[in-house]
C-alpha cells in the first residue's frame, strides 16, 4: 500500500531518497529550508557503489558533468612516481568511479526528483519550508510558517546539524568530539596551472583518476599529504576541522527514520558519504 512519506531536507539524501520512494510508488513530500542557492562547490568522489544506486534511480552522470575515473592513486609529491595505484575500472566494481562537482550532483538530483513519471505519483519539493519540530509518535511535522502535516512516515534528511537527530535519540545527544586534526580545501582552476611546469609533469605521469600527492619526505604517516605549492593559486582555501561522532544506537523512533548525515555524518575514517546516503 503507498505510504505518504515526508522528508525533512532536499540535500544528496533527501532528493535520493525521494528519488527512490516515489519509484516504489510511494506519495512523498519534500520540507526544505533553503531556497538551494549556496550548494557547496567542493569536488565530491562518488564510488562504484554510489554510481549504482545512482543509476538505477535515473542518475546521468553525463548530465552531472561527470566522466568514468579507471583509477584512484598515490603518488610520490615530488617525484610523482607511483607509490600505489587502485584499479577502478567498470568490470571490477560492476560500475566506474566518478568525480564531480557537489552542485551539478545535487542539481542532478534534483532533476531526477522533480521531473514527471507516468503511472508514478509527483514528488512535491517546497523550498523555503523550514520544520520546527516533529511528534515522532503521531507522525506530525511542524513548520515554521505554522502549518503542520501528517505522514504515514518522516524521513530526517536535514544533515550533520539535524533537528529530528535529538529527537530519535530521545533528548540524549551524542554531539561529535574533536580530533585536533584539520583538512584544507581547495580548488584551482586549470587556467591558473596549465602552463605550470610541476602540473605539465603531474599530468603527463598520472593515470585517469583522483591522485593522492604524499609527502615521502614526511616520517609522520598521519599527516602524509602535500601542501602542496599550487595552493598560492587557490582562490579560495577552507579549514574543515575533522571531528568524530560515535555511531548513534538507533537510527528511528516512532514514525521518523534518520538517513544521511543525520544519522552516520561524515567523519575522519567515513570520506565517501554520498555514497552511503545515496
Ligand atoms: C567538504 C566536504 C567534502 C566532502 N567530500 C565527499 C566526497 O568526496 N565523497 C562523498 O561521498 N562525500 C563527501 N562528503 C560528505 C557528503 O557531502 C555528505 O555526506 C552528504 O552531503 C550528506 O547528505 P545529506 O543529505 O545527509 O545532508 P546535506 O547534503 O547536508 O543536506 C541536508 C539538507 O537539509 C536541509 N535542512 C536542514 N535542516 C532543515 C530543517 N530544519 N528543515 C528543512 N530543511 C532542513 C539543509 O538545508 C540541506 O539542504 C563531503 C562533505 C563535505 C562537507
């Protein structure tokens, strides 16, 4: 019997999830807060495993501006010699490995969500619809315009900083600790590094895929990646301190079931969590 399905946030688990809900037959609709006008614009890694779910909801990579990786390696930050190399060719995994831009993925998704299906009902996406709270026993949501809608089930897709979270858990939050340690982002345009001779090399020795630069050089195996030169040319650099979060106990309580960040966020040893939502 169809259920009607309520998602809390129209992120990368969300619109998946909807995606998926709505092939199933299912009446869903979809709170978000935002009006989608700050997607991040980090480069994501979407594994083989990822790339599967994705395709069989409808996903085109092509349409993500994305193309099939055959490898993901370490290379020697000096020298660029291979220090290790992973086949990810399609036969392998039953599915290549992609790279792409965190917004075209999204955007994708959201494609996928909102575009018409015969025999399926349409999936009602309302941005600007932020929810305040949720009865998980009576299955209700409550928004910040007022309103209030019942659902048969409510899917907390809303992120790391998740409102349904400390509700499942009952007002027992388990917030993440800190591990003192700390990634940078960063992304260069080809222009700025095309006539860069350490680029020129790096690209003439490289395989087709993400390349991991190690600092060989380093003793210290925790902090093993290069900072590397290029960084002088990044528009942009951000600081992502990496904090832990233990694993939750449950993940539903009531009507309301956690997917996504909300329910395993992405962590120091969790890189590939699209893959996991998705
Ligand atoms: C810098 C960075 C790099 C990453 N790199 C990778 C990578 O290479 N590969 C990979 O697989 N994963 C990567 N991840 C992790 C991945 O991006 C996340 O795991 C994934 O986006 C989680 O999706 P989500 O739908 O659970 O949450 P989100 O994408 O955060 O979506 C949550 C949505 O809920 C909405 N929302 C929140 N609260 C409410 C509310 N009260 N009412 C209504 N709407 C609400 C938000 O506006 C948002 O749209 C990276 C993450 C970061 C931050």
């Amino acid at each position: 019997m169809p259920l009607k399905i309520a998602i809390v946030g129209a992120g990368i688990g969300g619109l998946s999830a909807a995606a998926a809900l709505r092939l199933a037959g299912h009446h869903v609709e979809v709170f978000e807060k935002s009006q989608f006008l700050s997607e991040l614009g980090a480069a994501l890694v979407v594994a083989p495993n990822g790339i599967r779910v994705l395709t069989a909801l409808g996903f085109s990579c092509e349409n993500a501006r994305s193309k099939p990786q055959s490898c993901f390696e370490l290379r020697d930050g000096r020298t660029f010699d291979s220090v290790a190399s992973f086949d990810l060719t399609e036969q392998r995994f039953d599915a290549p490995l992609h790279t792409m831009q965190r917004a075209d993925l999204h955007g994708e998704l959201h494609r996928i969500a909102t575009m018409e299906l015969p025999g399926l009902p349409d999936i009602m996406l309302h941005l600007g619809r932020k929810v305040l709270t949720v009865e998980p026993a009576a299955g209700i949501l409550h928004l910040e315009d007022g309103s209030s809608v019942e659902a048969d089930l409510i899917i907390g897709a809303d992120g790391l900083h998740s409102i349904l979270k400390p509700l499942v858990l009952e007002g027992h939050p388990q917030p993440p600790f800190k591990t003192g340690l700390s990634a940078f982002r960063f992304q260069i345009p080809t222009e700025s590094v095309r006539d860069d001779q350490d680029y020129v090399s790096l690209v003439a020795k490289k395989g087709h895929g993400p390349s991991i630069l190690a600092d060989t050089s380093d003793e210290n195996t925790a902090v093993h990646m290069v900072w590397y030169d290029c960084q002088k040319k990044a528009p942009k650099i951000t600081k992502w301190p990496l904090n832990i979060h233990k694993p939750i106990t449950h993940w539903t309580r009531g009507k309301v079931l956690l997917i996504g960040d909300a329910a395993h966020p992405v962590g120091l040893k969790t890189p590939f969590s699209v893959d996991v939502v998705a």
